[in-house]
C-alpha cells in the first residue's frame, strides 16, 4: 500500500465531500472576511507584505472568531481527527495481516528521532505502532 492509497481511504472514510460542502456554505456567510483574507500571505521573507497580511488579519479577527466558536467547527474537527485515526488502524491493520510469520510482530517507528546519547549513535523515531 502507498501513501495514496491511505489518503484516499482518509478521504472517504471521513466523508470529504460533506465535509467540503459544509465548510463552503459555512464559509459564505462570513465571505468578505474570508476573501480579505485570502488575498494576503504570512508566508515569504518580504516584511512589508507580512505586515499587510497582520493587518488584514487583526481588522478581521472578530468576524472569524465568532465564526470559528461555533460547535459545528469543533465537530468537524473532531470528524476529521477520528476519520484520520480509522483511516491510520485500518491500513496497519491491513499491513499485519500481510505477515508471513504469524508470530512476528509488526511495529511501526514514527516521529522525530531524540538527541544523541553518545558519539556515533544515530537516534532513531522514538514513537509507536502495533
């Protein structure tokens, strides 16, 4: 299995189209916030256009707020944090039944590996899976 193919299980297992067309109508009733918004950047090293982008930010923020505070964000949210995990149990569900020894155990290591403890030590993901 590729990365792919999890992705698309994300996506459907959460629903993405609904989820789409919930935030779109959601998004209509605050647009001119929204595409004020959208028309600037945080991203780049040109100060000015940061600055712009704060700007457009602060003049803004109360509308996004109450906006953003409403429950159906939060359950959206949440919708999409618990697909993402069904999604993740499902394919290394999926991976452990391509085992061929049944008594071998399947682990998988993610994350950030930690700092070294001794010269020549190279650190290794310290999270885990299964």
């Amino acid at each position: 299995m590729t990365f792919e193919v999890l992705e698309r299980e994300i996506l459907s297992r959460i629903g993405n189209h609904e989820c789409e067309e919930t935030i779109r109508d959601m998004v209509c009733r605050s647009e001119s916030a929204f595409e004020a918004i959208s028309q600037v950047t945080s991203r780049g090293t040109n100060f000015e256009a940061f600055r712009i982008f704060v700007k457009v930010r602060v003049a803004h923020l109360e509308a996004l707020w109450k906006e953003y505070i409403k429950p159906r964000w939060a359950r959206l949210r949440m919708n999409l944090y618990c697909g993402k995990q069904r999604a993740f149990a499902n394919f290394f569900n999926h991976l452990s039944t391509l085992k061929e020894d049944k008594t071998q155990r399947l682990e998988v290591a993610y994350g950030e590996g930690r700092w070294l403890t001794q010269k020549g030590y190279t650190p290794v993901p310290t999270t885990r899976t299964y």
